[in-house]
C-alpha cells in the first residue's frame, strides 16, 4: 500500500515537503548493529541540495532525528522511526497550482485522486524532498549490508548526451569510496566537467535536464531472491520505480540485449582464479531466473528532467475550465540526476538487505 | 514470495516445465462475469508455440482445465483455478544440464539456491512455459477489464535492429484487435517481414535475436494507483520483471527521457474536444506520481535472445570442477520476443484490474 | 486475501465442494525435504468422513493428486501443487439453499457477497471439505517441522458437556502419536466413550453438538516470532479462525486467567534439571508478547455444533420475501469437531514452518 | 511483519517505553474526512492512567502531535504520522530486569530475541504504553467510520469474578456513548462497584486481577468480508491478539457454543419490521463464514492480570545461571482490563475501516 515496501524488512515513509516532518519507519531491522551517526550524516549529505550552483538553493540539515528503536547507536530491533523536520519551506510559492496543475509533476494526479483534499505544496508526498527518509533507511541498510562484506554504489552514468564511463566488469568497494567522496558523483572527472557544462547550459535557458545512474552491488550470495515475482529484479524495480522522476530501468545488458544475438548476449560461465564460478561477461547483470549468480548486480536507471523549469508552460485551471500559461517560481534544480545517486543506491541497499533477510542470513 | 503477485487479486502461479501440469490460482475475482472460454483459447493461442518457423517445434495445446471458481462460463467469486497438463515433454534432453549449467538460464541459481533439489527439466519452474498460466490469468483480466471500457494492447517493436513504428499518442481498441488477429504482432507488415529475416537468419546459424514489445492500456480513470512504491509503474514492473528474459522496462519517453531538457519531456495539459484535460504528448507514458492521469499507459520491454542456442557454448561441469563445453539439443525458439506480446498484455491487465480493485472500482 | 495465508510460505486453497477439484498451492516450501506419501495419507485419513457412526456417510478417498513442487517424493523448491478431485457429490442436495438460506452456515452471506453468482452447492467454497487441502499442507509442514525437532498434536478437548483431562504441562511426541493412532482422538478412553454418547444422542435427535480441541506444539526454539501484530499467537489466530465452525480461541490459561490474580497467572522462571530456563506453569502458553519463551505452545479451540441438522428451522424466502421453514436433507456429521483436531493440527503446523523461515530457520 | 497491520489501510506502530517518542503511521486514509481533534483527545483520555486509584499513576498528556497525513484538521490522502513523546520516564527501575526476566513480561522472550539489544526500560516495544499509538489510529478509523453509519462500542465485562451485564442484541450507538462517557466503564453501575472492589483489594494484597471485555461494531454492511483466511474474525484476531495481556477471543457464542446442540446454536433468519433479513439470536456474532451478515459484530476479549505485581516472585539470574526473587518496583495498573476497553475499540475500528475499503466501499 502506498509508501511502504519490503517484506522482512517494511520500510514506511511519511511526510508532506511543506508539513511537519517528514520520516521513515523501519520494521523487522535485526538487533545489535551499531550504526555510525556520522557515516549516515555523511551518505546523507550526498543527496542534499543548496551545496553548489547544480541544484537547488533549498539548504536544510536534513538530519534524521531518531525516535525510536535505536539505543547508545545500536539497533535494538523494535521499528526504527526517524523524522526529519521541516523548515525554511515558502509555501506560497505553490499555492497557484492547485488550480493550474504543472506539467509532468503529479499536482494534476493528487488532486483527483484525493479530490482536492491532497496538501501540493512543494509536492506534498510526492515531493522529492521525500527521498531523504528513504536515504535515512539506505544509509542504515548499507551500513549493516557490509557486515555481510555486501557494498552498493553508484554513478551518474549520464546527464544528457555527456556519459561517463561504465563501471568495470567487477567493480570494488574502493570504486564505490572513491566517487562517494567526489562533490560530483562520476567515475571520469572529464565526464563530470561535461556533465556540468550540460546543467549549466539548461540552468541559463531555465530549462532542466535528464540523466542516468548506474548501480552496482558486490559480494552477494550466490542463489539470494525468488523466482518470477519477487525475484532481485522485480523486487528492485518495485523500489527504484518509486523514486520519483525515474522512468526506466535496465538489469546488466538491458534493451542493448535486444539487438544481439544469444550467442554475444549469453554470459559463459567459467572459474576464475580462486576456483569459484563467474561468467565472463555480465549481462545478466548478477541475477539469472531473479535470482543471483554471484556476479555484481548491475543495474542502470533513467531518470527525465526536472519538471519544474523557470519557462512558462502550458497549462489548463481547472476552475475556469481553460487552456492557460504558466510560470513555475521557486527554487528548483536544473538536474535532479546526480541528488539521486545516493538515492538509487538506498534503494538497492533497502532491497538487498530485505531480501538478506528473507533469505535466512 | 516468489510467484505470487497481487494486492486485491492475488495470482499464483505453479508448476514445472515436465511435471504434471501447470498452472494457476487467481483469488479475488469479482464475482458474475461472464469468461467466453472460446475468447480465452484465442488470446491463450496467441502465445503458442509449434505455428510456423519463428518459434518452437514443441506444439501442445495448452488449454486451460478449470477447476473452480468458474460455473457456467461466469465467475464465482471463489479462488479460479486452472491448469494446463504438461504432455509431449522429453525430458532427456535436459539430464546434462544439472552439472554443465546452460548460460544466461537460471540452472545454476536454481542449482545454488535449491541445493541440487530443483526440478530442472526444460527449464523447470523458470521455463518459458509458466506463461501459460499467467495468460489464463492475463486472459480473464482483459474480458473483465472490457466491462470497464478498458483495453489493453501491444505490438512486436522490434526484432534484433528492424523496427516497428510506435503507437499513435492515442491507440485505440481496434488496432490492438487487428494487431492480435495477424500471424505476426506488428503494426507495419513490412517491419513484420524485416523482423521475420532477422529471425531466420538468427535460426540458421544455430543463434537467437532479442527484441522489444511495447504495450499500451486506454481507458483508464484519472487517479488510479497509489504514491511511491504501489504506483502504477512500481505495480507493473514488479511482474513484468518475473517474465522470463525480460531485462529493462520503460515508461512514456523511458531512457529517452534521460537526453532530454525538461520543455521538451514535460508534457503540457489542455482541455480537448470533449473538454477533458489530456496532455499534448505522452513522455509520462500515463503515469504521473505512479497515479494515471487518463492518457494511455504506455511502456515499452526490452527482452534478450533466447539463451538456449544451437552453437556449443562454453560453461563448466561443477562436478569435475573444471571448464568445458555444451552444446544444447532439444527444441528453441529462435526469438521469444514474438511470443512474449501476449504475455506482455496478460501481465499488464493482471495488474490494471489489480489496482482497479484496490482502489474500489 | 481471501484463501491464502503466511509471509514465507504462502499457501493458497482453492475449489468448491461439487466442483471438478479442490487443492492448495504451496509457494515458498525449502528444497530437499523428503515428504513420505504414506504418512500424508495417514494423516489425511484422520479427518476423513465416513468411518463410522460419528461423522457424515460422504466417503471419498480425498487423497491428493501432485501436480508441481514434489519429485520423486522430495520437495523442489518451486512451488507445490496438490489437487483433489471432487467425486460421489449429490448436488440436488444443496438447489433449494440459494432462495433460502440455512442458519448458521454462509449460504446468506456467500450470496449477498457474491450478487447470487456463488457455487453454493454443498456449501461451495465454505465447505468443510476445503478443510481437505490444508490438511495436505499441514501434513507436509508436519514432516518438515519434524526435522527441526518441532511435533504438534492435538486432542478433542470437549464435546458438548463432556471432557477430555488436558494435555500435561509437557506433552511429549509419544503422547501425540498414540492420540493420532486411536480412531476417537482423546487422551482419556472414558472421556471419548461419554462424548461418542453425546454425539448419538445428538443424531438421534437429529441435531447436532459443539467441542473443544486443544492443541499443542513442543521443540520450538526460544525467541520465534515477532512483537504485536505478527506474533505466534496473531498468525495462529488468522489461520485457525479460517477452519469453519472456530469460533473461539484461546492461549495458554486463556479465559481463565480473566479471573486469576497475577500472582497465580504469572508463570515462574526456573531452570530445569538440564540447566535451561524453563517455566513452572504455563499460563502465557509458551508465548510472552508473541515470541516463544520455548515452552510448549498451549491453544484451545472451540468449534460450534454443525450448522446442518436435520430439524426443521426457520428462515427465510428470499424470493417471496416472507419468513419460512425448511429441512435439510444430505449427510452430515452430528459433531464436527472430532474431526477438526488434525486440521487444528494442520493450521498450527503451516503457522510454525512460514514462522521458522520467517526467522531464518 | 511485526508492528503493522493492515491491507489497504497500513497502520504501522513504533516506539517503545522510555525512547524518545512512540507513534503511528497510518497508510492508505482516504482523503478529505475531517477529523476533530477533540473527539480524538477525549477518545484516548479514555485509555490514560493517572486518574484514578483503579490505574498506574504514570500521569501524561500522551496526546498525538501530527508529522503528516492532516491539514486543516482534514485528511490529506498521504501516509498520516502521529508521535506521542515520552516524558515523566524512571528508567532506572527496570534496569534490572535485563538480567532477572519478570515472569510472563515479554523480558526474557525480548532479551532472546533480540540477544540482548533490546531496549528493555519499562516493557520497551512491548509497553502497554504502545496502545496509545494504537488508539490515535483507532480514535481516527472511528470518526471515518461514523461518516458511513458504523458505530464500535465496548465495556468492562468481568473484572475477576464480577461481572458487568452483556449488550443487548441490538445495541446502539447511544448505549456506546453513555459507556464512553462513565469514568469505569460498564453498563450497569453496581457490576462497576464490585469490579472496583476486586481490583483495590488485588491492589491492597500488591497482587493483579484479569478481566474481559465485550466489544460490538453495528452499522456494517452485509457481505464484507472475504472467506478462510481473510474474514471479519481472521483479520480481527490477528491485530486484537496483538494488544498486550490478550490471551483469548471469542465471537458471537463462542466457547459456550461448544456446549449447546445445533438447534440451540444456530441463529434463525427472520425478516424485521423494516423488511430486512435479520437473525433471531446472534450466536454467529454477525459473521457467517468470515463475512458480515448485518447483524451487529459481537466478541469477547480476555485481560490477564498485569504481570507486575509488588510482590515477590520467582525467576532466574541468566548471568549467575541460577534461580533467583525480584520484587518489581515501579508504578503499575492492578488491572489492566478497563484501560484497554478503548484498545480494542481502537483495533476493531481500524480493522473494520481496513475491511471497508479492501472492499471498495
């Protein structure tokens, strides 16, 4: 229902971008894992905006605070509840909207799915501000997924037409570090440079733009996940389809796969150097029948442009019943893409965890 | 867990490739509708292999028996039932693999996560087969699916590099109905005949191609489907993602989305000649916030080869712990993509009546 | 939803009375378990009608047929399906029920439910005959349960006024199997002598009478379960009150302990002769806040008298809408509950396994 | 998975004892229904110690701070978050117990479980205090619940051996309001004196006495409800069995049905004075086969005595490995029963407000 997922591990998210708090419920988190405050204020700050001129001016804390289910930085197993409250939020700057839907965000949606009654602003649920609480249960998730020597990363693959390189067939934790630390998340720092030329030139034309991320975890189990439903991908795909602006997702060769041959696209097994099995090639990204073969799970989203553009968009109020213009104030960011990357990875991380979990380890 | 999916509608499919039979529990079905049996066996034969060269030799009927919630052709209101009894298998042909695992199959994760207990033959709960079921499921979904004016369709939109042309931004009824009624699921029958080449060629050097499918649903209310992960998109991709060989998914403009600036990828409202508020083009391919908006879902399927090829490819016999080489005999389509349309369909109507339910429909 | 129950293992019952077949689908079951045929059809005999004096004259083998999940007599892994065919049903039995519905069963409700589309012939989906395919399941999670070291057994507690002695504090495996092997299921063969009595006196006036049945589960491991709302006790409540006729359940001292001081309901720690802590009573039976303390699960079912007997009774024309009388012929058991105590057994053993892997056993 | 329950409406409960707050997330509330915070503040003034001599003199405002979900006093649609913060703690009086287990507490299960992370201050995530969150969910299902002319009402029925006179059969929702209203609450007045009696002179003896509670819902449609494992009784077991000190649930006749012939038990369809299909008696308690059948929803609920007593009791020191006495300080309800007359009010109401929309009313 909603804005929960997960089976063993329910993870429950709240919050309105202009009300309250906003916050995230973790149940069915195993007991007696220390989770480091500043390691998690640290994956958190990757995806706050307000640093640099590549996104939004909205700088806020952004700091979990914990409710419950966490004594002296250990996980005690009852539900953990973090909240994030709001603040420096100039709701009336989306007041307009409720009559006059903005294209390509869910205003229209809301209001007629909850008949008027929906709180818009900022996005309300819908906001992207709503990917901090799912940060706050990533950044716990992979703090204990690395105690099971299991490690998320990501990238910004592409903002645009500017790529960055692919990750390498078997990618490392240190990799995984190395573009954390960077301000801009890239393996190419030439890439980056592109990148951010890309963003810079929409931002001057109040225009916004798209990218990809793409994602990798190392060190799972061979045999974890289910099959048909609720194997790896379906499972992922639940979640990362649920962040918001992501339109398209891809596991290992993804559609490329669809041109090839089987006899290109078959991922030959073989062992390698310390006798365990591997393939060859990966384009089954990790996971064959759902389930995983020991490879990395590699996986590439696809995330459109920022819908809210400082240009006037057409439009239709609702109240009037007439076709109309209009001008999104605010404070926006011309490419949301490199925010998200630490939020697909808290969306793998979320999932791998889970499915750890329902898997007996 | 596994092959179950469904919040209001709960469909769970069993069976293996040569076992006893196959088949399907659909629990939540309203109750009184009327099922043409004669129109389940037609749309059921549109997945059906042993037609013609671009498919599998392995021809059986694959008629549904039902075993309950059905009485006099109308729903019951209890859990359906139905199964499919497996025939004209030989299994033989598929001894070899519980040691020499097939590339890019699930043998060896089946292998790992069911400790050498699976039941691999043709591929067993993993093969291609088990969407039979789900069309029996997918079959009665579009029939009740029509009582709320709703359609579902899809085409073939590509085969190796030759293309199908795209949906109109509004498909209707009658061009999925002419889709399903040609031999080859294409709108342009002379993108049918490139296909087919491809396809052929694939065939005669003992390989595979992959292909892309799109699909589309019209007549959807405004508001259908919740916020974050029990949206439309979230609900779709998880079963789509259990579709054997499906390796990426896209919404509306998808991937594209990602090289585009937000003036082009939002799409604008206005008032139409009915005076409903529709967009004037379909990037959110329907969905905005995982809720419909009254266009017509749109999202495209990437699927891979067929991995099961002719040629000897290279693998490892995990017995003798070494490197060596198989060759798979036995029967294979060439492209499964042609096959996988109404299973495409089937899996997209299963969830859309899904959700209907669940939001009181 | 509806007929399907568990988090790891789902299982999912399907069929109506007089339809082709009944069954269950298993979805989740480990790989690699042994699963002796004999012991499933001694167990499945247990609640078989049409042995003797005390139940229904309906006769059927009732042995399940394997359609998926089981190969040479070991679990695959994938998803098992048992069926049973339905035979020897008499349904113009059952025609005049849909205009006037018999008290106390769920003709009236089935109808209302299902706008008159329902198969309500010998009670349809409600019929206790659906009782058959959990015992399947119930008999393979019994087999399964034994190789954890976990048995489960229960007696007929009551009928009418009459009483079994309760189970001791710590029943034993031996006790539960010389309960299985007698034909009348109680522990004191005085007790089931003046309960017989009780049901011939009830038949003879052809009425019918209640019972009790009291269960029991030994060689659980301490701390299985989870707080609140998915405890033992909630997961065993959802299923057990999904066996018709349940209508009251109870844990440990249950309602007795409504009149008890805390000092005499409270259950002492204490550690046993083998060093391990164990209780000197067990009122919380074997369950403190939802999780097993490892002493036995201790539960009490009441079961109401059965609904059809051969009286007239009053109720109602539908279609004439006036109040008025009717006779139900068919057969029927004087007294259900003898036996419900396999199938009280059966929803335990199913609760405890999905319970065992829900906690990584 | 532990704290939440729910099928479209998710209600998901956090917190424990002495953390920094408790509360509860509520997923899947429709939009648009006011929701008065005065009825919700009088509503858990009912479950609040502190007031009488008759209940623990923990004394706080426990009233909720809404994070999300409400605007203007009116639901939004999106998931609603409510804290209670905790205050007025003395954590220092249950250190103890990490070592010395209190007998039939959940210490030793929670310390097991969790391996000894557990936060254990007073009952942590297993508090009673936990309820409260329980009834802001409640307090809001029953304001929606009355906007379709469904009333829940419950009282004290037993205290020990006193009891309090049954609801009629057709109890209305006058009747709930009076109860609700009284500041012990029973429907005869001298059954309250004499439950009083019995719990000061438990209280005088630093001893605990049980209780039952009986609680209806009227107003319901006919035919909610889904059979086997999702009816009206199933879904209400799981969550009432969820509510600390529960140990026993009956519906309509319950256990006394054991007992009584068919013709006795069974209740009679008549048509009322309205032309409505009424039963005569209601030993069904309204549900016919898990569905609601109009009559008014009728069950019992049995309280243990509250575990912590003054006196000296019996357990072991798990880190000296050997028996032991504790005497448990601290403040304590000598009965626990009449504060949890609105918890299970709560409970049945969001239950029955969950059951409505599941079936798309």
């Amino acid at each position: 229902m909603g804005s929960i997922f997960g089976e063993q591990l329910k993870i429950s998210i709240f919050g309105e971008s202009h009300g309250t708090a906003i916050g995230v419920t973790i149940d069915g988190l195993p007991a007696g894992f220390s989770i480091s405050t500043d390691r998690l204020h640290a994956f958190m700050g990757r995806r706050r905006g307000g640093q640099n001129a590549f996104s939004t001016p909205r700088a806020e804390a952004d700091l979990p605070e914990f409710l419950s289910g966490i004594q002296n930085e250990k996980t005690t197993g009852a539900p953990l509840c973090a909240i994030i409250h709001n603040q420096n939020t100039r709701s009336g700057d989306y007041a307009p909207f409720a009559d006059t839907p903005r294209p390509s965000h869910a205003d229209f949606t809301a209001i007629r799915k909850w008949q008027g009654s929906s709180d818009l602003r900022g996005g309300g649920h819908f906001s992207g501000r709503l990917t901090a609480p799912l940060c706050v249960a990533g950044g716990i998730a992979l703090q204990i997924l690395e105690h099971h020597g299991i490690f998320v990363g990501a990238h910004l693959a592409s903002v645009g037409t500017a790529l960055d390189e692919p990750f390498p067939i078997f990618p490392d934790a240190a990799l995984f570090s190395s573009i954390a630390a960077k301000p801009f998340p890239t393996i190419s720092d030439s890439a980056a440079s592109e990148m951010q030329a890309q963003i810079l030139a929409a931002r001057e034309e109040r225009d916004s733009v798209g990218g990809t991320i793409e994602c990798a975890a190392i060190g799972l189990p061979v045999g974890l996940g289910e099959p048909m439903f609720d194997g790896i991908e379906n499972r992922l795909a639940q979640v990362i389809f649920g962040i918001p602006a992501v339109k398209a997702l891809e596991f290992g060769g993804g559609f490329a796969l669809s041109e090839m041959r089987g006899s290109q696209a078959n991922d030959p097994f073989t062992y390698n150097e310390n006798g365990e099995i591997v393939t060859k090639t990966n384009n089954s990204g990790g996971i064959q029948g759902g389930i995983t073969n020991g490879m990395p799970i590699r996986l590439r989203v696809g995330i459109k442009p920022t819908p809210s553009i400082g240009r006037p968009q057409q439009t239709v109020s609702i109240e009037k019943h007439e076709n109309t213009t209009i001008e999104i104030g605010g404070r926006h960011d011309p490419c949301i893409a490199q925010r998200a990357v630490p939020v697909v990875e808290a969306a793998v991380a979320c999932v791998l965890l889970d499915t750890l979990l329902s898997n007996g380890k």
